[in-house]
C-alpha cells in the first residue's frame, strides 16, 4: 500500500501495508535491512498478531495494529519505561477522540501495558528489542493496537471497541492522532526529568491508589490495594499488612 497522506510528526515517517504477520515482526525485519528510527509501520491486517507473554493479538479488520521502530542508546532497563511512554500516549489518543463526543467516558490505563474503556480492554502494547550491533544501541519494536471498530472475543476478558462505545472514528482518526502523541511524549521522556513525569502522567491516567486489585501471578493469584508504580516501574501492591513490588502479572479489579 501507497505511503499515508497522514499528517505526520516532524522527523518521523510512515508505511502502510495491506497484510503482514505482524507489524513488530515487520518493523525488526526493517531495521536489519537498515530502517531508520521513528519509523511507524501500520498493517490494515495481521495474520500473526503478538500480544504479551507469547499471547496471540487476535487481529479483526477495521482495528488499529501499529508498530514504531526506535535506535536508541539506552540500557535495556531505561528503554522498558517506554511501555509507559506508549501508554500515556494511546490514553491521551483516545481520551481526544472522546472528549469531541458528547457523554464519552474517559479511558483507562492499567498496569502493565493495557488500555480500558468503560472497564473493557480497547487495546494494548507490546515492545520487542533487538541488539542493534552498534555499541550500547538498541532497537526496539512498540507495538499498539486498538479496538475501532470491533473487539475479539476473549475468554476471561472483557473487550470493548470504540464503534462499541458509541464513539465514531476511523483507524486513520487513531493512528494521526497516536503518532502525534507519541511523538509528544517521547520528546517528553527524553528530557532529563523525563521518566519522572511520564510515570506520574501514567499514574494520573490508571486506577487510584486504594483500588482493590488482584494480580494473577506464573504461581497463583494475590489480592491486595493498588498502591501505584514504583520507581523503575514496578506495581506496587500491598497485601497481608505488607507492601510487594511486582514486575510481571495480569492485574484484574475487585
């Protein structure tokens, strides 16, 4: 497919394509053959769409799937923070789609990478990494999908779309308005204090601290109340008079 007519942010560019395995996988395939960075690919179709933990992105037609290709001289451990970067980003995409509709609720961020809407996943992010070859570089795949016009059906999990929510809009209206915002928010990260003020943004966009929250855990299931995000991004939780940092999970309300 023809390159976007798409508004785009300053230094950044655009593919389309009709069909691919997954837009990750396509976005690291692309850096081997010397892809730039700040590169977005977006595919109107996924035949083997990625979540988190190996999970499959079940990926319906009409829906948002879109990767951004990163070069970036970080430790791995710094760069893990902009799944956050990514979250903030995909919440205020949406939260601007929906303040231009009357009575749209706002959405929701919860911990580690998915985004809510009246209580139903909308979307989610996933990042891959790659050595780059190049001393202290590395290449990162940030995948984002979002539910606009349908939702899979998942057991165990609610899911909603925007079209389900009453709320109108294109994939073109999401993915114009995530690049921007992705691009907002990276420049924001790359400040010095930058961290520091995507995890309180992050924070403002999730659940209030005092939220009864299970998480259910490779060994079993703990309940406790969200507390917030750690430092180095963390959940933290409190539980049994204790307060526990967890590092991977699936976070369900009580």
């Amino acid at each position: 497919m023809a390159e976007s007519a798409l508004r785009l942010p300053a230094g950044y560019s655009l593919t389309r394509l009709e069909s691919t395995d997954s837009t990750n996988a396509e976005a690291l395939r692309q850096a081997e053959h010397g892809a730039p960075s700040r590169l977005w690919i977006c595919a109107r179709h996924q035949s083997r769409g990625r979540g988190r933990s190996g999970r499959t992105w079940l990926s319906q037609e009409g829906n948002l799937f879109a990767t951004l290709l990163l070069r970036l001289e970080h430790p791995l451990a710094v760069c893990s923070q902009l799944a956050f970067v990514a979250g903030v980003a995909a919440h205020a995409t949406v939260e601007g789609i929906c303040a231009d509709r009357a009575n749209a609720q706002a959405p929701t961020l919860k911990w580690p990478n998915d985004l809510l809407l009246q209580g139903a996943k909308l979307g989610g992010i996933l990042i891959e990494s790659r050595a780059a070859g190049e001393e202290a570089a590395v290449v990162l795949a940030i995948g984002i999908g979002i539910n606009v016009s349908s939702h899979p059906d998942v057991e165990g999990h609610l899911a909603t779309s925007l079209n389900e929510a009453g709320i109108s809009a294109s994939v073109d209206d999401v993915l114009e308005g995530l690049m921007e915002e992705m691009a907002r928010w990276l420049a924001a990260w790359e400040r010095p204090d930058g961290w520091e003020h995507v995890r309180a943004e992050w924070a403002k966009r999730s659940f209030k601290p005092g939220t009864p929250i299970s998480v259910k855990l490779p060994d079993g299931r703990i309940e406790g109340v969200y507390q917030g995000i750690a430092e180095d991004g963390g959940l933290r939780l409190a539980t049994g008079g204790l307060e526990r940092e967890i590092r991977a999970g699936d976070v369900f309300l009580r």
